[in-house]
C-alpha cells in the first residue's frame, strides 16, 4: 500500500475517533517533524514539544482531520509554523527568516547498500550539504530527505514549484561541484 493510500486511511479512522490510527499517525511522521522542528529550534526539548502540540491539535480537530486534502503538508505547514512562532515568542522578535536557520541533515545512509560508502565520503557529503545556502538546504532536505514531492515542498515553503525545482538544480550543481573527485591512472611499467 502506497503511503499516500496509509495516510488517507488514517485520516478516516482518526476522524471517528480511532486512537490507534492517531498512534500510527504519529509514528509514521515524528522523527521526519522532529528533524524539521529542531533544524528551525536547534533544540530537543523544544522540537518535542512542537511536535506534541501539533499532534495534539490535530487530535482536538479530528472530526475536520478529513476534509484535509494533504495531510503530509498540513502537518510540516503546522510544524514550520508553530517552530517559527516558538522561536518568535522565545526571541522576542516578530519575524524569523529560513535564511537564517542552520540546517543539520539526518544520516545519510539508512540502508546496507549505501552504508558501503566511506566514513570520508560521508563527511565530504555532510560538509558538502552545510555549504548550500539555506533556502537550498532545507528545500533538499524536504525533497531528497523526506521524499516530499516538488509540490509539497512548494507548499511547505510558501514558494513556487518552479523555484523548487530551480534551488534543487542549485543544490545538486553545486553539491556534484564540491564532491568531484579527480582521479590521475598512472600507467604499469612492465
């Protein structure tokens, strides 16, 4: 079953009241929020409390939870917002910028076949990633990262599907830039 077709049929029983399909819910999306919740926060405790406060409301709001058209979104809309509010709050400031969040990517290699890369790579990857411009960063996190379509991260950031497209062709020129390797073969003398 597709994970679109999981979430849809969540949305149902969350909306008549199914606890377990609200459990199943929030395992399906917590570290992917708590990752974005702490990019914005840089703070655990904090990034949890985000997280509660949005799966709370969204219990609280159940019986509305299917008229939702993309639930993947609402919720990343909803964990953006309310990291963005807390820091406001936190700061005392009315406006904090994308630009100016630090982005710390999740481990890279989540299976056994791209674990084989080498502990070098992986660091030229991860200092690689932490040159791109901030706006670039997160965009290749919610795409490459989380698997959020173009679309969806158009709409989690409040941009353009073009200009999506436009910061990845960004992101991966200049991340095939700095990963370039070189190699000279020298030839056997026999």
């Amino acid at each position: 079953m597709k994970n679109t077709e999981t979430i849809a049929i969540l949305q149902g029983r969350i909306a008549i009241n199914d606890q377990s399909a609200y459990k199943e819910l929030f395992t399906l999306f917590y570290s992917r929020l708590f990752r974005l919740a702490f990019i914005i926060t840089r703070s655990r405790e904090l990034s949890e409390e985000i997280i509660s406060d949005v799966f709370i409301g969204l219990w609280r709001q159940r019986e509305r939870v299917k008229n939702i058209r993309n639930l993947t979104v609402y919720l990343y809309v909803a964990v953006k917002n309310t990291s963005l509010n807390y820091l406001s709050k936190l700061t005392k400031t009315d406006f904090v910028s994308i630009d100016d969040l630090e982005f710390e990517p999740a481990e890279p290699f989540s299976n056994p076949e791209e674990a084989l890369v080498t502990r070098e790579m992986n660091n030229r990857i991860h200092k690689a990633i932490q040159q791109l411009p901030p706006r670039c960063k997160m965009i290749f996190k919610l795409v490459k990262e989380d698997g959020l379509s173009y679309k969806e991260a158009a709409e989690v950031m409040h941009l353009s599907v073009g200009t999506i497209d436009n910061q990845l062709v960004v992101a991966l020129k200049k991340l095939a830039a700095m990963l370039y390797y070189s190699y000279s073969v020298k030839e056997k003398k026999f």
